[in-house]
C-alpha cells in the first residue's frame, strides 16, 4: 500500500492511542474524488493481540476539538496483521478524521489514506 506521509492516520501508532487529525476538506477540494465520493484508508499492524472484539473507530470534528464517531469497523488481530484492512469512508464527514483502537491489547498500527484517491 503506498500512503503519503501527510496523511497518514496512524504510524506506528500503540493500539492504545489516537492517531493524529487528518484534515480531509483541504484534500477533497483540491485533490481526489469530490464530495460524497469514497476515501479509500487501509490499517495493517505488527505484534497486534486482541480481546473477543476487536475495532478501528474512525472518528471525526468539524473544529478539531469536539469529536464524534463517525464509523467502526471490525477486524481481528490476524487480518491486520495478514495484510490489513482496506475501507472506505465517505467525503461527506467532518472536516477532520483520526482513528482509535478498542479490543487490542498489545501491537502497532500503521495506515492512512491510499495514494491513489490522492492522485485523482
């Protein structure tokens, strides 16, 4: 997967933080897919152990300062691990997206959005 490394959502992120606001509306308007197309991100992670269940939550805020989810999704231990998640998350959120981990208990994560939808 090839990310650009200002938008990267999480580098090497612990399962127990969050990850660094990325501000989609500079990257809609200028680049990419416009409004309401989908922004393709993918996860992938080392070392990861979970609990019973396991979640990416993406959240988002409209003035980086209030934040709210805005989806999660689901994926274990070994698919992160094997290769990673990809997803896609609509243009119509927030001004703002930063990620967090539930259900993991030990590992790193790294992911963000796909270059492509970057190059338009």
């Amino acid at each position: 997967m090839i990310f650009d490394k200002e938008v990267l959502l999480a580098e090497n992120l612990a399962f127990d933080g969050a990850g660094p606001e990325i501000e989609i509306g500079s990257l809609t308007s200028n680049i990419g897919p416009g409004r309401g197309q989908v922004i393709p991100i993918h996860i992938s992670g080392e070392n990861v152990t979970g609990v019973a269940e396991n979640y990416i939550l993406i959240e988002s805020s409209n003035d980086g300062t209030n934040w709210g989810n805005e989806m999660m999704v689901g994926a274990g231990p070994q698919v992160i691990m094997d290769g990673g998640v990809t997803f896609g998350l609509s243009t119509a959120v927030s001004r703002y997206i930063r990620l967090s981990f539930t259900g993991f208990t030990a590992g790193t994560f790294t992911g963000g959005i796909i270059a492509d939808f970057l190059l338009g």
